[in-house]
C-alpha cells in the first residue's frame, strides 16, 4: 500500500507560473498534487493532459474539476471497477466473496451461479452488493438462482414482482410465500393467467397480454390455441425457449409461424414442427434430410414428401423399401407409386427367402409376411382397377380379401374372389369375411354351412387322427395334438401298430358314439370329478371299447383297453375345443353379429351357443359390432355412454383441440408434481419447510424434524403428522422447547406420550407427573427407563405392580445400589425371569456396578446357569463366590470367573490346573486363554498354560510379561513348533541363556527372528553372522547392534541382498554409506538414501530414488493472497492484516471495504495514493468517525461523496 505524497499551497506556486513543468515531474508528484484539495482547476486541466493515465483519472475526479457528485456515486464507482484493471480474476474474486466484501461488478458472466448464492451467505458482504447479486440471480436461466431470490426476505419488492410471473411454478410459489410480496401483484398474476388460459377470451386482450412482462403470462397465451397469429408469431422470437416451444405445439398455429420457429431454434423444436400437422411442405422438405424418421410417423404427407421418400430409398424389390409402411398407409400416396410397389417378383421373393435360415415360420408364410404391404395397397383410395386386377391374382387369402372389399373392383373379379375365399381360406380370414357387412348373403350362407357344431366336429377329428406327429413339437396345436401323439408314440408305434383314417373314422362315426361325445364333459371336467373318477373311466372304455373290438380284433386285448381309454380322452379334448372355439371372436359369434347373415343361419348359430354354454357369445358380437342399427345394439343393453377417460384410451372421437388440452393439462399437472418436490427438497426457507409439512416425502419430514435449525413453529406442524414417528423425531430435536410438552402430552394420543416418556433430552416434573396419572403401562415403563427421570419418581416406580415398570426403574442409571441390591434381597428365586433381566440390564446400564457382595452370594446358589453366570461377571463378588463358582458344571460361568478381574491367583491357578485342551477348535474362548490374556495373571498359572498342546493358547501365555523363565526354558526343550518358538524369541522377558541356545537351532526361521531382536547379544550377533542362511546374514546387517566390523564384512558381500540390509542399519558409518551409495544395485542405493546417517550431500543426489511426496501446488488465480483463509484454523482479522499488504490492488481494496479489518489497517490506508482505497476506507462502517470526518474534505469527489453519506 502506497502513501500519498503530501504537498503544500506553497509547493503549487512554481506550477501556477509554469505549468508546463508539472507535467515533467514523476508519476508519484502528478498524483500528490491532483489529489490536493486546494489543486486550482487551471492545474487540474494541465494534468488531464499528463502521460499518466492515473494521474489523469484522479485530476479529472477532482472537486475542484468537476462539481460535486449529487447523484449515485456508487453507480460511478461500479462504472470504474469494470473497466479497471485491479489484478483480479473471477477465480480470485469468488474466493475472496466467501469471506470479503467483493463488488458484484467485477464478476464475468461465467461465474457459477453456486459461487453467487455462495456470496449471498457470506456475513461481511455489505446490503448494496448482497441486493446487487440478488438482481443478477433474479435474470438466471438457472432455476435455483431464481428460488434463492425468490425466498430471500431482502429482495426488493421490484425483483419479487418480476418473479411473479416466473415460468417456473417453484418460484411463483415461492414468491408467494415471501411476505414481502405484495398481494396484489400477486392477483394481477393469477388474473391475467385466467385471460391467458381462457379459449374465449377477448383477441385483443391476448394480443397484448402476449407481449406481457411475465413470462407466465406469455406462456399461457403461446399455449392458447384461440391466440391471434399476429401473437403467435412475436412469441415464435421470444427469448425463452419453453415458450416458443409451446407455440410450436399449439394446434392452431399457422404454418408461416413454424416456418419461423424452425429458422433459429434447435432440434427440439424442430422436431416438434416436424410432428405439427400446419407444417408447411417446404419447411417439411427444409427438414426432410435430419428428419426422415419423424416425418415418416406424420399422419399426412404432401404428395412431394412421399415422391422424395419413394425416390430417395427406391428398389427394384418392394418389400425391401425402407420407407414402405409410410407410402401404403398415407392417403396422398399417387397411384404410380402403388403401381411400382404391387409390381412383386414372387419367384424373387421366394429364391431370396429359400437362402434364410426359418426355423420358427414355415417357408410360406415368410413370404407372405415380406408382402404384408399388398394388403394395405389393395385398401388405398388411390389404387386403380389395374391395380387391384394385378393384386387379385396374388394367391394370398388377404390380399384377395382386401382386393374383394375395394369399391373399385370390378364385380366379376369380385365374385371369383369370394368363391375363392369360402374354398381356401383359414378360419381367421373367414372369421373376418362372416363379420364384414358387405359380404352378399350367399357367401355368408356358404361359410355357415362348415360351421355347424357336428360338421366343425368331424372335421376337427379328421385332422387331428389323419396327422403323423413329429417329436419337436411344431405341429401341436391343441391338447388333443398332444394326447394323439402320445397314443402314437408311447402305445401304437412300439407295438407295431398303425391305422389309417378311415378305420378310426369307422369306430368314430357310429351315431351313438359321436352323439356321446358331443353331449359328453370335457376331460377336465371328469377329472374334477374325484369320487365317481374311477366309475365314469370304466364307463367311459365301456361304450367305446365294444365298437372297438368289432372293428380291431387283431389288435391284443391289453393294448386295447389302453387305445380305447386315450381315443375316448382325445375325442372329449376334441369336443371341447370345438365348442370353445366358438368365442366372441369365431366364425359362428361373427356371422350372428352380421345384419347380412340370414335370419335361419343365425338363429341356428345362436341355438349353438347357447346348448354349449356360450350365452354371452351371441350378445356381445350383435352389440359390438358397429355395422348394425344402433336400435339393435341397443337390444341388448351393452350400449352406454363413453367417458372421456374411454376416449382418450381408445382414441376416438376426441378433436385435436380436446386432445391438446388434454395433453396441456397432464403437462401442467407434471410440472406441478415436480415444483412441490423441489420445494420440499429446500430447507433453507420457512416457505419450503410448510411446504414439506403439508405434501412432502416421508422422509424429508423426518430430515427436517431431526435438523436442531428447524423453526420451531415447523416443528410444532410436525408433532401432528399422521406419522407419529415423525413426532418422534421432532421430540429428539433440542430445538423444540420443553414448555411446548405439557400441551403436546395433553392433546395427544398414547404413541405421542409413549415418545414423551421415552425422550432422551431433559422433560418438565409436571409432564412426568402427568403421563404417570394416565396409568398407561407403556408410559410408566419408559419413564422408568428414562435416564432424565427424577430420584424420587424411580423410587416410586421400583415399586410398581407391574413387573416390567419395576425392572426398568431398578435398571435406570440413576438408581442407587443400595436400591437394586435390597430388591435382589427381596424377590423369591421363582421369579426367575426378573432377577435375570435386572442383573443383565444393570450390567449394562452401569458397567461393573457396586452390587452389594451378600446379594451376588445369595443369587451364586440360584439354581438357573443363566443367573449364577451373570453373578460370575459381577466385579463385586466376593472371593468365596467366584471360588465356588469356578467349579460350576455351566460351562460359561467357569470361563467368567477366568475373566473376573476380582477373580483371586489361587482360584486362577486352579483354573488353570483343571483346563485340559485338546483342540484348536474354540480355543480363543478357553479358561486356559482367559488366564493367558490377564495382565495380573501369576507365574504359577502361566507356566501350566504353556504345557497345553494347543498353540494359540501357548502363543497367548507367551505374549504376556508374566510367563516365568522355567515355563520359556520347558518349552525351548519340549518344542519344535516353530511358532511357538518364535513367540518364545519375541517374549518380553527371554533371557541370553535362552536366545543363546535358541540361535543354534536347526530351523533357520528361528535363528532369523533370533538375529532380528533389538536385545540380541553381540556374541550370538557375531555366530549368526557366519550363519550359512541368507535371511539369517541379512537380519544381523540390519540389527543396530552388529559390531561395525561386520558390517564393513558385509558391505563388501556379494549378495546384494545382504548389502541393501547393510545399508538400511540404523548405525552404519558414513564410510560405508559413501562407498554403498555407489553401488551398482538400485536398492542398495535407495536404502542409502533413506539412512538416517547419511550425509546431506550424498541424499540430495540419490534423492530421485525416493518417492516424493505430493505437494498442493497453488493455483495461479490465487497467487496474490498470502494464503488461502481456513475458519477452522484462522484468525480473519491476523489473515486481513496480512492481505493489506498485498501487491494485488483487488485485494486490498476488498480487504478495506472488509468490516473487521483491524483500525490501524484503515487509519493507514486513508491516507493512501489509490483514491479506490481511500474510497474503501470511506465506505467501511467500521472506519472511526474521525477518519471519516477527514475523507469527507477529500479533493476526490467520489471519495469525498462516500465519506459524507456515511457521516
């Protein structure tokens, strides 16, 4: 920070006579004398004209240049720091705005919304910048941004009335919410929305409402299909995209408006004009190459689109056309376009067909599948009679079909088409021809005749016993298919037996023998039938098998009995399968819907339905089938009236414009749904909080019941969810006052106050005493339980009849020993189930509680194991218990004693003695490990533990200091386990004599942990250093108590294993360093460097060896603050001290604008060089009165102007 230079009236004298030698002085003078107050204006003119451009900027801001400022000084100052270049950087301003008063000014447009509202919650930044980013946040496209304005109670009412009519629902009702806002913006909003949205409100009314302020509104009437087109048109341009993306969806919208919409908007809205059935065919031919596959699902194609799909995807094999599903379904399609697509080259098709792999179609019906499109062909209203004359010699029953249903075809082809049909088609396009009205009576009559129940019959038994069926399945149509190929393949084939159709016919059409089975159950039925099961088969092989027999003597009469019963089994299937075939969708249900079927025919076909128990079939073809007279349909009562939720599932009979607003409302209503779950998802505003109240998520309730910054009032609404575990939080909220209780308690019903007695913060004496007056079991329970509860009221409740309540006071933390002990003393032994659960609880309620010894003797002798285990764990018991309970039969209790710290070394001992192991298994849970893991455990004890055979426990007796020499010296002798042995080495205590014998022994692990411990000998160090195992030689290099001879010995090994050892020892000269870190082994070198005695010179060049560890590097945005302020660690007014001093003009000019800002930084920096940082200290509300009172007589205008407002 540099000082201004102070001159005089004396020191202008020479300047008044020569001017022009004030412009040769430094930079430093130009700047001293435009900032004196008594500078002439001459002299200020002079130095407008200096080199300078800073002394010309502070001449010209002069009082005595210009007149004093009147007006906004603020907006001049603002102007400046967006053209001044003050070392800033949107990086280092958003850094400085978490904690600094920054000028919104000096922020790029591309700063994080986030990092805004970031600087909105910093506590430092002055009212006027906070309001400055609250306007810039209010013209956000960012939904966020805009809610955070919207819920702030210092946005001016101006910003909240613009916000009004946000597009977004979550901040109009936000905006709504904010008491700020005032109440009739709010219904001027809500009343031109009305207008808006209403489809007969006045045009001119729309129109101008189309160019309103409020985005809402011009929204509303972009979705306004009555909207002028005038209106339409200005919205088309509107800078928000929602809306002109509503124009475009508008039904009513004119093909010049999309025209419009589609030159600057991107692909969504382009691909909403594509679908628009106004758009125009040369937008669509403007759109045709980026959209093929929209333009292809349109319902109407100018005849140039169809021309340019047929063209640009043309073939010589129709049924490859790529666009073929669009040209045969759209109605402008021209007729030499049909003409070119019913030119099919079957023996093409067919060729091409035979080199596919059709495993699951038959190979013909492939083919007929690739031509599925003749069909639609035949059925275009631009299909010509030498189309249709092309078509009708396709020998495909559809295409025949659709070809004889053509107005256009001649009645001669016609009439050979419908003989055709009846002779070659299958039942499903028969089924269509007996439904279709046009078909002429004869026809109709035809197809009935094949339809009668016993001519259906025969028909159907001829099939299925004429079939040789194959194993794979493909041919099994019906269950009947497959009992006949279980007959053949189970019974007839293994047998050698094969009959020919007209045999079995022989059998089957006795007239006895079909009427049986045409008035006979179906198999299902009979096997429903469990108690006259065995009867009805007898009965069944009976009647059938006589005829049998007549006709198939040859056949062996046990086979028979097994044919005949499979034969009867599949007629029935049969039987029933024909009957059932007649549904509403059968041949027979269609020709009774027929008003052209004769009236014989039909009656004869309803009689049908009816013996078969098809009632509803004959109802439900008359009534739904639309080609007859309503009167008829009507007869039988299935004619109702369609609600609009039909339609719009259906799709009939709804116009575009109920369709639109349909559309419109389920949008309106998803937007709705999405801008009450944000709301609920913000709990930073009271506004967003009642929102969560009333229509928010589960669990949201329960976050901001749980959140200690909840308002309390929330909190109150929260108590009376219908969750009452919501209630449950908000009670566990110390937030929620306690006073509030009593009426909580009063007023709700026992879940509420079972959660009061259960509350774990502090709870009022008068709502403890009320929850006990209701009597309520539960209640008492858990204010017994409760930790909170008074002395006095545990007392009481000790005494409870209910045992439950009596447990839990006895259990309380609070409650004396002396009270528990006594009521052990006093309950019987039969009530087992109590002592148990006070003496477990109490455990843990108050771990190693003082338990009165008498007690726990009295309860050692209870006779359940459970009890006397709960005593063995009790730290108070006394010596006599704990020994009389270390020879329980229970298992467990032995163990507890083991574990008991109170537990005497004799009974220990014993313990010890008694423990015989002989496993692994469990061991860790052993009296034997017990002992070996107690820091008091005797000598005596360890010693027989470490005779055990189990290594785990042995390991754990030789980890503790206690384990006496003897037991170490037994073990060295009587052990050749090599993890006992190295437990041994490792043990705290070993003496010479034994690591001496252990360093000698044969296994070379053993001699290696040897060799390895810090308390090794020398001597044994020096023997081990000859050893003739590798592992060994390097843990005597590494030990820091091998003699340096060795070392150097060793240094000069071959084996770089042992080197590198060398290298990494602790005591290692810097002789031996010096020649190691020339070793021609990378690892000998890196363990130089990583040597403690290693000389600094010699570690800097193997330094590259090591790891370095990663350090922050500093972002170079940031470079100008000292270091970066961390609240958890730094003092603000130390860290502003230290940013006063920066060399980066921002932020010293943010750190005197800073409200703390230590008063000797300001008193300094009012007498600076820069007229922004006098300015600074001016605006400072911490600035002393006096400096202030100074600044305010400042030759610098904007200066002075600050000064004098905040006086």
């Amino acid at each position: 920070m540099q000082s201004l230079y102070r001159v005089s009236a004396s020191d202008l004298q020479r300047f008044l006579e020569t001017p022009e030698e004030l412009l040769r002085e430094s930079e430093q003078m130009q700047i001293a004398v435009a900032s004196f107050s008594d500078t002439p204006q001459s002299l200020l003119e002079v130095l407008g004209e200096s080199d300078y451009s800073s002394v010309v900027e502070v001449a010209r801001l002069h009082v005595n240049f210009a007149d004093e400022i009147a007006g906004d000084y603020q907006e001049i100052v603002s102007e400046v720091l967006r053209n001044r270049d003050l070392g800033e950087n949107d990086r280092l301003a958003v850094e400085l705005m978490q904690y600094a008063a920054v000028p919104p000014c000096v922020l790029s447009e591309w700063v994080p919304v986030s990092r805004l509202i970031q600087g909105l919650q910093n506590e430092y930044m002055p009212l006027r910048y906070r309001l400055q980013l609250l306007e810039r946040l209010s013209q956000s496209d960012k939904l966020e941004a805009r809610l955070v304005v919207a819920e702030s109670l210092e946005t001016p009412v101006s910003l909240l009335e613009f916000l009004a009519g946000d597009l977004e629902l979550a901040v109009r009702l936000t905006v709504e919410s904010n008491s700020n806002c005032p109440s009739e913006v709010l219904e001027l909003v809500r009343s031109q929305h009305d207008i808006a949205s209403d489809w007969d409100a006045d045009v001119e009314r729309l129109r101008e409402l189309g160019e309103s302020r409020w985005s809402w509104i011009r929204l509303t009437v972009a979705q306004n299909p009555f909207a002028p087109e005038d209106a339409l048109m200005k919205l088309a341009r509107d800078e928000e995209f929602r809306i002109r993306l509503s124009v475009a969806k508008n039904p009513n919208v004119s093909a010049e408006v999309l025209a419009v919409l589609v030159e600057d908007s991107g692909k969504k809205i382009q691909g909403v004009v594509v679908k628009h059935p106004n758009t125009g065919e040369e937008t669509l031919h403007k759109l045709f190459s980026g959209y093929k596959k929209e333009i292809a699902k349109r319902n109407d194609f100018p005849t140039s689109i169809l021309e340019r799909f047929y063209r640009e995807e043309a073939t010589d094999k129709p049924w490859k056309h790529k666009y073929l599903h669009v040209l045969v379904n759209e109605s402008n399609t021209p007729t030499w376009i049909l003409a070119e697509l019913a030119d099919v080259n079957l023996e093409e098709l067919r060729a091409e067909k035979r080199k596919e792999q059709w495993e699951y179609l038959r190979f013909e019906e492939s083919v007929w599948q690739s031509i599925w499109f003749l069909k639609q062909i035949a059925k275009h209203p631009h299909v010509s009679e030498d189309i249709l004359s092309r078509l009708a010699e396709y020998p495909n029953a559809e295409v025949k079909l659709a070809v004889v249903r053509n107005q256009k075809t001649p009645e001669e082809i016609k009439e050979r088409l419908w003989q055709y049909l009846v002779l070659h088609s299958d039942d499903k396009t028969k089924a269509e021809i007996a439904e279709d009205s046009i078909t002429p009576p004869h026809i109709l009559e035809i197809i009935g005749q094949n339809e009668f129940y016993p001519v259906k019959l025969l028909r159907e038994i001829r099939r299925v016993f004429s079939t040789e069926y194959l194993p794979n399945g493909n041919c099994f149509g019906t269950l009947a298919d497959i009992y006949m190929y279980d007959l053949q393949d189970k019974i007839l084939h293994p047998a050698g037996i094969h009959i020919e159709l007209n045999r079995y016919m022989e059998v089957i059409e006795t007239p006895d023998i079909l009427e049986h089975i045409s008035n006979s159950l179906s198999w299902e039925e009979f096997d429903d039938d469990d108690d006259d099961d065995d009867d009805d088969e007898n009965n069944r092989i009976n009647w059938f098998l006589t005829r049998w027999l007549e006709v198939f003597p040859e056949i062996p009469e046990n086979l028979n009995h097994k044919i005949a019963n499979q034969i009867i089994r599949i007629l029935e299937l049969i039987a029933d399968d024909v009957k059932r075939y007649d549904s509403q969708d059968s041949i027979v249900a269609k020709l009774i819907g027929n008003p052209n079927t004769p009236i014989n025919l039909r009656e004869s076909f309803k009689k049908q339905l009816v013996n078969n128990g098809f009632e509803d079939n004959v109802v439900s073809p008359i009534s739904d089938n639309p080609q007859n007279s309503q009167q008829g349909r009507i007869e039988y009562y299935l004619v109702s009236d369609e609600s609009m939720l039909d339609l719009v599932i259906d799709n009939r009979s709804l116009s575009a414009l109920e369709i639109y607003q349909l559309v419109v409302e389920k949008e309106n209503s998803l937007l709705a749904t999405k801008a009450h779950e944000l709301i609920a998802q913000r709990t930073n505003s009271f506004s967003s909080l009642a929102e969560v109240v009333e229509t928010g998520y589960i669990r949201k309730k329960f976050a901001i019941a749980r959140d200690s910054k909840t308002p309390v009032e929330i909190l109150k609404r929260l108590t009376k969810d219908e969750n009452v575990h919501v209630c449950a939080c908000v009670l566990e909220n110390p937030s929620f006052p306690s006073d509030c209780l009593m009426e909580l308690a009063q007023n709700s019903n026992s879940s509420v106050q079972t959660y009061i007695a259960r509350r774990t913060l502090p709870i009022p004496r008068d709502v403890i005493e009320w929850l006990l007056e209701t009597g309520d079991i539960s209640i008492r329970s858990n204010i017994a339980n409760n930790k909170n509860t008074p002395l006095d009221i545990l007392l009481t409740l000790a005494e409870d009849k209910e045992s439950k309540v009596r447990i839990n006071a006895l259990t309380n933390p609070n409650i004396p020993a002396e009270v528990v002990s006594q009521a052990l003393l006093d309950i019987e032994f039969d009530k087992q189930k109590e002592i148990e659960d006070i003496l477990r609880r109490q455990g843990k309620t108050m771990r190693n509680s003082p338990l009165f010894s008498n007690v726990l003797e009295r309860l050692s002798h209870h006779p359940k194991d459970f009890i006397r285990y709960l005593v063995a764990i009790k730290s108070t018991a006394s010596a006599t218990t704990l020994q009389r309970l270390a020879s329980d039969e229970y298992n467990s209790i032995p163990e507890a004693v083991a574990e008991n710290p109170s537990t005497p070394s004799s009974v220990l001992i014993e313990l010890a003695k008694c423990d015989h192991l002989t496993t692994d298994d469990g061991c860790y849970h052993t009296i034997s490990n017990k002992i070996a893991m107690r820091k008091d455990a005797s000598p005596e004890a360890l010693e027989y533990i470490v005779r055990q055979p189990v290594v785990p426990v042995v390991c754990e007796a030789l980890r503790n200091a206690n384990t006496p020499d003897s037991a170490l010296e037994w073990l060295v002798e009587n052990q050749d386990d090599e993890i006992i042995l190295s437990a041994v080495v490792k043990h705290p205590n070993i003496s010479p004599e034994i690591l001496r014998c252990l360093s000698v022994n044969e296994s070379a692990n053993i001699r290696e942990v040897v060799a390895s411990q810090k308390k090794c000998p020398l001597e044994i160090l020096e023997t081990l250093a000859y050893d003739s195992d590798i592992e060994v030689k390097q843990k005597v290099a590494a030990n820091r108590n091998t003699p340096n001879h060795i070392l150097e010995s060793f240094s000069q090994s071959e084996n770089s294993a042992i080197r590198t050892a060398v290298a990494s020892n602790p005591n290692l000269s810097v002789t031996i360093l010096e020649r190691l870190a020339n070793d021609e082994k990378v690892e000998v070198r890196r363990e130089v460097a990583k040597n403690p005695n290693t000389p600094e010179i010699i570690r800097e060049s193997l330094q590259n060896l090591l790891l370095q560890p990663q350090t922050k590097e500093i972002n170079p945005t940031l470079i100008s603050v000292p270091r970066i302020y961390n609240p958890k660690t730094d003092d603000l007014p130390i860290l502003l001290t230290e940013y006063a001093q920066s060399n980066n003009a921002f932020v010293r000019f943010t750190t005197l604008l800073h409200p703390i800002t230590p008063e000797e930084i300001l008193t300094q920096a009012a007498n600076s060089a820069s007229w922004l940082e006098r300015y600074a200290v001016a605006e400072n509300e911490s600035t002393p009165l006096e400096i202030r009172s100074i600044l305010a007589c400042d030759a610098n205008r904007i200066v002075r102007a600050a000064a004098n407002n905040n006086l």
